[in-house]
C-alpha cells in the first residue's frame, strides 16, 4: 500500500449507509481475498476484496468484517478481525497491522484478531434471525476456485441452517454504484496519473520500438507517479493486432503507417482509471487514418453527451450503434441499399464495431453496477466507441470516464490529448 492513507470518515460513511439497509435483527459478514499461490513458495501479488476495502480501507489478507448495527452489546456492532502480527512473519512479510493501526485506518472500535473469529461468531449469529452473506457476483465470470467468500458462506450456511439467509451483493452493488466526493477524486487522480504516462508514450513512440516497450513507459510513470500499478493488464496494440479486442501479448514491433491502440489506466488506492487512445505510430496521420479517427472522434462526442441522469447505458448503446451505422456509410464500409437488406439479428454496424460503448467504474475497473441501472448523479462510467476494420488492419478506440450530475456528464480525462492534431503536435515537438 503506497499511496496515502484515505481519511477513514469515507469508510465509516459507507459503513454507516450499509447499516441503513439492513434488516432488524440482522448480521452482515464481510471478507477479504485469499493471498493467491504461484508457484513453489510465491504468491501472486495480492489485491484485496473490493467490498471489503469500501467498507473499511483495510488492504491485508485473512480479514473479516462484522456488522450488526443492533446488537445489545455497543463494542460489538461493528468488529473488524484482522491477521495477529508474529515475529515470524514479519521477518519474511514486513510488519502487518496492529489493532490500533486497523482502528486508525477503518474508524472501527472494536479490533480483534482473526483467530478469536470462531470463538464469537456463535455468540452474534445466534442474537439475530438474519445473516446477510457476502459473494461477489456477476454475470459474465464464474470463477472455479472456491474463494474465501465461498468457504466462509458453506460455513456459515451449514452452521446456522435454521437462519434466514440473504445476499448482500445487490445492496453493496448499489451503494457502490453512487460514489461519494472522496471516491471521485480518487479516480480523478488516477485519470491525472493516467494522462502523464500518455504524454509520455507520445515523446516515446517511432516506429521500430516494440509494443512491450511502450508498456514499460507507460508501466514506469504509473509506479513513478505512486499508483499501484495497472488496474488491468494494458493493452498496446499496433496495426492488426487492434482488431482483437483484448489483445495482450504486447510483443509485436510497431511499424511506421500503422496506427497503435492503447487501452490502459493507473490504479491508486484501489480505485481505477480506464483510458483508451489510438496513435499513429509515425507521428502523421495518412488521410485513411484520419478519416476513421474523425469519425471515431465524432461518436466518441455525442456519446459522451447522452451520458446523462435518466437514461441507462443500455439505451445509450442503442443510440451510439446508430451513430456508427452513419459513419460506417459515409467511410464506404457498406451502403443504405446494404442497410435495407441486411439482416436484423446481425446488422452490419457489428462487422466494424462489436462492444458495448460504456461499462461503470470504480474500485474495479469493470465495477459493479448492471447496464439497464438507470443513471443517477455520482455514478462513473467509462465512455469508449471504437471501429475495427480488419480487412485494412486499422483499430480505433477512444475512451473517457465520464461521472455523471445533475447537469452535464463531467469528463474526467477532459485533459488528456484526443484530438488528431493535438497529437500529431506532440509526437513532434518532443522528437524535434
């Protein structure tokens, strides 16, 4: 954990909003991720569950969050058990919280290590009817390793079978969803850290250098500048390589007349930034280039502007895959006669553009939240059209995060270079 402390009144806040939507005589258990084995005896580094750390900003493995914002006992409506310190190790791990460090961090009172969990989960659970159990959940991704969350719920499900058992996911996805100030700036950060590391992959790039290089740069200005690394693995994608959508290898030479996609975006304090940027590797855009950049350009700016309250991003979509059929047909890529004749359940706008245009951000890059939510003020969401035309080996993405208000949608990436010429400018002037 390298960046500063988080003021611990926007953990206590969050926590404060969950106990507001708890039922009476209800307890919600929370816990971290497992440090993840590698190989032999390494890990992979460790990322800690991100409801977790909303609720209270403690970023250790082997930590369990209860809250029973009714309990009788006052010390024992909000216990935080974290991991007890040993000499041990610390000698190979460095130091790990103590209990007022915990209290310090997360505003919770009542600390206790994770060994004494068992010895009081009967004494809460057994006060309540209620136990609202904590499991990540989505709709694209089903993981096959049996979780923290997973062992704790079997656990809790096959010790205390006569409770009501609730999911906690949708109330937590909710609250996720609105973020507060604190959490804006956050990722307003992030998105600053974001921009430098672009600014310098343009003084960076010609043509010869290879794709894994411009990782590096942008790599090395993202832990420079005190993020936690990349919020996802970045994509740098020259030429063809841009028609794959998650292209990662990041292997290839980057050649003069190509175009090179960026997807990337700096990660601080477990928040997420997410940047998508399209360059000519040679500095000059050909006019075939320019003309699908303009075009991107275009629908990247009326689809910022329906990012408004009110709408969903699933109704934005819809408008956004019309803007792109007009630009389709002015580029030449199919006709209105084509349109006319086209089959509905695979419209041509697909061939050339086959993603949605936004998902929400947050504490994952990908964050909680589903497309048909209807947007409400404090939401962020990434705002990202882009066309691939394969048979000419030419990608093209733009992305923002955009938060959403009570008025215009705010660009939070307003600044960072997009328009062809701007670029063009500074891929010069830094090599002249």
């Amino acid at each position: 954990m390298i960046y500063p402390h988080i003021p611990k009144h926007l953990f206590e806040k969050n926590r404060m909003k969950l106990n507001n939507k708890l039922q009476e005589h209800s307890v919600a258990i929370i816990t971290s991720n497992d440090a993840m084995p590698k190989n032999g005896d390494q890990f992979y580094p460790f990322r800690q569950n991100s409801d977790l750390f909303y609720l209270c900003g403690i970023y250790q493995e082997k930590t369990t969050l209860v809250l029973c914002p009714k309990h009788p006992n006052a010390a024992y409506r909000e216990i935080l058990f974290i991991l007890k310190p040993n000499k041990e190790l610390e000698t190979w791990q460095g130091k790990k919280l103590t209990k007022n460090e915990a209290t310090a961090i997360s505003g919770i009172q009542t600390i206790m290590w994770e060994e004494d969990f068992e010895k009081l989960l009967n004494e809460i659970v057994y006060s309540n009817s209620t136990i609202f159990i904590n499991i990540t959940e989505s709709s694209k991704v089903l993981s096959e390793i049996k979780t923290a969350e997973l062992r704790l719920a079997e656990k809790i499900i096959n010790r205390f079978p006569l409770h009501k058992k609730e999911r906690l996911a949708p109330i937590l996805t909710n609250l996720r969803l609105i973020k507060e100030p604190e959490e804006v700036n956050i990722i307003r950060y992030a998105s600053q850290i974001t921009e430098k590391a672009f600014k310098r992959v343009l003084s960076f790039v010609k043509p010869g250098v290879h794709e894994y290089e411009v990782e590096a740069e942008i790599t090395y200005e993202f832990l420079k500048q005190g993020a936690m690394g990349h919020a996802y693995s970045p994509i740098v994608a020259a030429g063809e390589n841009a028609c794959f959508l998650h292209y990662i290898i990041n292997k290839n030479v980057c050649n003069s007349g190509e175009m090179l996609l960026l997807d990337f975006g700096a990660e601080y304090a477990n928040y997420a930034a997410d940047c998508s940027r399209t360059i000519p590797v040679n500095g000059k855009f050909s006019s075939r280039q320019l003309q699908v950049y303009e075009a991107t350009y275009r629908v990247f700016q009326k689809a910022r502007q329906l990012m408004v309250k009110g709408t969903s991003i699933t109704l934005i979509q819809k408008q956004v895959c019309n803007l792109w059929e007009e630009e389709h047909i002015k580029l030449g890529l199919y006709s209105i006669e084509d349109v006319r004749r086209q089959d509905p359940q695979e419209p041509l706008y697909q061939r050339y553009y086959m993603h949605g245009v936004s998902h929400f951000l947050g504490l994952d890059v990908h964050d909680v939240g589903n497309k048909n939510a209807i947007l409400e003020p404090g939401m962020v969401l990434t705002c990202e059209p882009g066309i691939y035309i394969r048979e000419e080996g030419l990608g093209i993405r733009l992305e923002n995060d955009i938060l959403i208000t009570h008025d215009e949608p705010i660009d939070l990436m307003q600044h960072i270079p997009i328009q062809a010429g701007e670029i063009e400018e500074l891929m010069n002037r830094n090599k002249s």
